[in-house]
C-alpha cells in the first residue's frame, strides 16, 4: 500500500499545528490546547516512524546488493543483518499503519468506571472492591487521578456498586476493553470447609461524555434532593446533600449521595447520566452493523463474559484472546497492563483488516 499520500497530509498538519502552538494566545482555551498539544504529539511519532521506515527501506536494500557481493567477508555480514533489519522493517510498517488509521474520537477522553457485584452475594461485592483496587493502583503507575463519583458499600466492606473517573492520558483508550463481566473463583473467607466459589462482577467503561454528545433538555431532567443514606455516624449522612436526577425520556435514574456538597453530588450524578446516555448512543449506533461487528475483543458489552480469575492457581485467563497468565498476584496489584497491551494490539490488527491495510 502506498502511504505517501497519507503521510503527506498528516506532515502538512503537523506543520499548522506547529505554527498554531506559536501564538502567543495559544492557551487561552485551555481545553482546545491540551486536544492539539495530544495530536501534535501523536503526528510527531508517526512521522518519526516514518522517517525512520524510509531510511529502513534503504538499509535493507543495501544489505541484499551487499549479500550478492564477490567479497565473501562483506556478503556474509550484509546477509546477517537482514532478517534484523526486515523484522524491524515490519514493526516499524505495522506501527505506521496503526498510526494512520482513523482515529476513534472518543479515545483520548476520560473514563468513567462503573463495578458492580454481580452472582455471589457478599463475595461478589468483595471482589467488586478488588477490582477497583487494581484499577487504582494501575492508574497510580501510569500517573492518572482517580476520583469517586458515587458507590454503594456492602455491608462486608466490599461494593454492591461503585463509579470513579480517572483523568489523563488516553484512559478511555486503554481501559475501554475492560468492560464485561469478570469471573473470580477463589475460596471466600467464610467458607469453613475450603471449597471454591465462583462470583462475578460487571465493570463497564464509558467515556466521558461532553455537552455536545448529549444534550439534556430542562423538561428532560428531574433532579431531586433528599436525605443521604449509610452507615450510621457519617458526616455525609447528616445533611440532605444526596441528589437523585431522573432522566424521563430513558427511565435512567442516577444517585449520588458519596460527597457532603449538594452542588458537588449534582455535578457527578449529570456526569454519570451523561456518560450513561452515551453509551446508550453507542449500542444503538452499534446494532445498526451488527454482522460486521468485530468479534476479537467482543462488544465490550456489560453481559460477555471476558475474564477469570482463579486464586488457587495464581492465574488469570482472558477468554477474548485466550491468553492466560500465572502471576494472578501481581495482576491484582494493577500490573494488567500486558493485557491491555495485546487486548489493543488485537482491536488494531482488526480495524486494519477492516481498512484493508494487512
């Protein structure tokens, strides 16, 4: 395929970007100028990619004149390096080819996360916490903020169902395959004869939603205040700081109650609805191309089951691209990110095939 045409557009972006980062106004719209800055810096690495696939070509090109030479010490050298040179080549064309697909344009926004207990009672709502807890601690590495938005604690010290958004960089790109239901299969403390038990927690990841992807209309919307509700001796429960916000068209009702500011509760509670309404968007858009629906990654809907996690061995199993690894320790510590790894590379191999472009 040939991308000198597509290369060329993007170099002539990223020239106007460069001279638009110049003015001095540049950050007066802080919001305009962290989206630029991102792309911006997203067209400097394909263009160095690329760079350095031309002067690749040319290695390689040079080598193989080189193999066919009289000079035996010198053909052997050449014939050497070309495998090495043709499997960088390769990476470097895929990481190209990556790059220059059309991007999703709700990749480079901020996620809300919603986990909720699933089959298992009291041990679904723990493990619901210990999966936030390693969402947590992954955002910490990659220097993300983690705020809670609303939740529902059960009353083992687990969540029936909580809501965090994490800000930062790429969030709703990397996190997104987590959506689905999660499998755990461990002994719960309670158990006194030591069997295994299986329970299950939904997460579902939204982007964050604008104004402009959703709009929610006066006569749309009623938002009411009331009482919060918890455990007895709370300060939030000694207030009527708890906002309730009913979306009538859809029937979506959302809750927030976590925070002691009324204004603050509302805040969250329109930004779940939002991101919630989204999502709602998306499936709908989504069933329209139904049989050409990618099937890799799955849907990424609430109901597929996408993952296990079995204590007793130490592993954990995506069942999307079955692989399985045993460092299921680890992995609860956050360190997921070989999996979101191969889980991104499979969705780009995929919209590649789609774009005819592998």
């Amino acid at each position: 395929m040939n991308y000198e045409p597509v290369i060329a557009l993007r170099r002539q972006r990223f020239e106007d970007l460069e001279i638009m980062m110049g003015l001095p106004d540049f950050f007066d719209d802080a919001k305009r100028a962290t989206t630029l800055v991102r792309e911006h810096r997203t067209l400097q690495k394909l263009l160095n990619d690329w760079d350095t696939y031309q002067k690749t070509i040319g290695e390689l090109q040079e080598n193989r004149e080189m193999a066919n030479s009289t000079d035996e010490e010198l053909a052997a050298m050449a014939a050497e390096e070309i495998p090495l040179l043709e499997k960088r080549l390769a990476k470097l064309e895929e990481a190209v080819q990556f790059a220059i697909l059309p991007p999703d344009p709700l990749e480079g926004r901020d996620a809300l996360i919603e986990i909720r207990a699933g089959t298992g009672g009291d041990e679904a709502s723990l493990f619901a916490a210990d999966l936030l807890r390693m969402y947590t601690r992954f955002a910490e590495t990659r220097g993300w903020k983690v705020e809670p938005m609303e939740s529902s604690p059960s009353e083992v010290g687990g969540f029936k169902e909580v809501v965090v958004k994490i800000s930062g960089e790429d969030v709703f790109r990397v996190l997104k395959y987590e959506s689905g239901v999660h499998r755990v299969q461990r002994v719960p403390a309670t158990e006194a004869q030591g069997r295994i038990h299986t329970s299950t927690a939904t997460v579902a990841v939204l982007p964050e939603a604008e104004d402009v992807d959703v709009e929610l209309k006066d006569g749309d919307v009623r938002i009411e205040v009331c009482r919060s509700s918890g455990a007895g001796g709370q300060g939030v429960n000694t207030t009527d700081s708890a906002v309730q916000v009913l979306h009538i068209p859809t029937g979506l009702i959302v809750r927030c109650q976590d925070g002691r500011s009324q204004i603050k509760n509302k805040e969250k509670a329109l930004s779940i609805l939002r991101a919630r309404l989204l999502e709602k968007k998306q499936q709908e858009e989504a069933a329209k191309y139904s049989a050409h629906r990618r099937n890799l990654i799955g849907s990424g809907g609430r109901e597929e089951k996408i993952r296990t996690y079995n204590y007793p061995q130490n592993r954990v199993t995506d069942h999307r691209i079955e692989e399985t690894m045993y460092n299921l320790t680890g992995f609860m510590e956050g360190k997921i990110e070989d999996f979101t790894n191969l889980l991104l590379t499979s969705d780009l191999h995929e919209r590649l095939a789609e774009a005819g472009m592998n």
